[in-house]
C-alpha cells in the first residue's frame, strides 16, 4: 500500500497493489505498483502521475488538441514517462520533438522500466532530450507546445502563468498549445480566464475537461491555446 496525496485538495488516498519497481531518480521518489483496479501505476514523490488502463485516455486528449499532423517541431515540457512523446510521433509524423525535464534520472528509468508504455519513443532519432529547468532553458521556436507538469495551484499558479507566456512568444503564428491544469475546479477555471485575460488578444484561449478514474473522483482541466495566425 502507498498513500497519495491530491496536490489540489491534500487530500490522501490509499493506493493498494504489490510494489514492483521503487528508484530514487536523484529528484524524486519513483514508485511503480500493481493494483487490481488500474493496473500498474506511477507514483513520482507521492502523486499518481499515470496508470496503464488510462494513460491513453489522459495523453490522447493532452496531446491530441495540439496536434495536426503537419508540424515540423513539436516541444514537450516535462512527460517524463515518455507517453506523451509517443503520442506526438504518431499523430505529427514529420516532426521534429525536442522534450524538457529536469529529471534524467527520472526519464532514463522510465526509457527502461517503461518501455511497453512509451513503446520506446526515446529510441525514436526525432525525439532530442534536454535535461534542463524549461523556466532557464534556451525554448526554440516550434508550431506546439505540450506541458505535462504539475497540478496548478495557488503556491504555483505565478509559476505556471509565467511559463504558458514564455511558450507564447515562441508558438509560431497558428500554433497550439495544451497543457494539464489540475482537478477541475472554479479556481483553475479563473485561472484558464485570467490567462485569456493576459494573452486573449494574441491567442484563443480554451479549457476542456477529461475523466481520468486513476486519479480519482471527478475530472481533469486542460488548457487550450492557439496564436493568432498572422494576418
């Protein structure tokens, strides 16, 4: 068994299943489980980050959005799994991924331990790895962004606003981006306005909800953007 904690709530849960896998990255704290409801689970520090009977659910509807088939870069911050780097070279087939997590130890376990889930996306020559803090690093130019971060709440909500406007400046005129929020809730939806608020007259700015029964009652809040095509 290994308690949980919801980063919105603090609420804890127990997780019950055998312990398969457990590894300290050098970062984090990395446990795989098997449960009888979900299958085998990710828990990274405390939170469940992905179960096997729906992380296609939850990295189709991240990914899907932003995704056209046309783009030649595609950048991902965070996803460490590797998930959504599968997603994204199956839906963009031409495109060139550029990944960012600041965890290698973290992305170097799940190339290995994780390999039947990211069906070895790591492998792929058009996926490039940059072990670095995206708030620091150099971000290229690309036609999406995918951000598969942390849960958005009042201590990071200042963090997160000022990373959705540095990939702003960098999605190329009708580019996307979609990004995991948290458990759906009015404050991440006053988050999802203020962002419109700030960036509304460059871009179009969305929210849609997807049900992940992994982590829990109720659903998930994404964000939708999309720049302006030029004029």
């Amino acid at each position: 068994m290994v308690v949980t904690k919801d980063p919105g709530t603090g609420t804890e849960v127990e997780v019950y299943g055998k312990i398969t896998q457990r590894f300290y990255s050098g970062k984090a704290d990395i446990i795989l489980i098997d449960t009888a409801d979900f299958g085998e689970m990710l828990i990274i520090d405390g939170e469940i980050q992905s179960a096997a009977a729906d992380e296609r659910v939850y990295h189709t509807a991240l990914v899907g959005p932003a995704i056209r088939g046309c783009e030649e870069r595609v950048v991902i911050l965070g996803g460490g799994e590797g998930c959504v780097a599968r997603e994204v070279l199956a839906r963009a087939p031409q495109a060139h991924v550029d990944q960012y997590d600041y965890d290698r130890g973290l992305v170097e376990w799940c190339a290995d331990v994780l390999g039947h889930w990211n069906e070895g996306a790591y492998d792929n020559w058009r996926v490039n790895l940059h072990f670095e803090d995206v708030w620091s690093a150099d971000l290229p130019t690309a036609d999406a962004y995918i951000i598969d971060l942390f849960d958005v709440t009042a201590e990071t909500a200042k963090q997160y606003l000022q990373l959705v406007g540095i990939c702003v400046e960098r999605i190329r005129s009708g580019g996307r981006l979609t990004a995991y929020l948290g458990d759906d809730s009015e404050a991440l939806r006053e988050f999802v306005k203020q962002i419109a608020t700030v960036f509304g007259s460059e871009c179009l700015v969305n929210c849609y909800t997807v049900c992940i029964p992994s982590y829990g009652n109720g659903e998930s809040l994404l964000l939708y953007l999309e720049r302006s095509a030029a004029t």
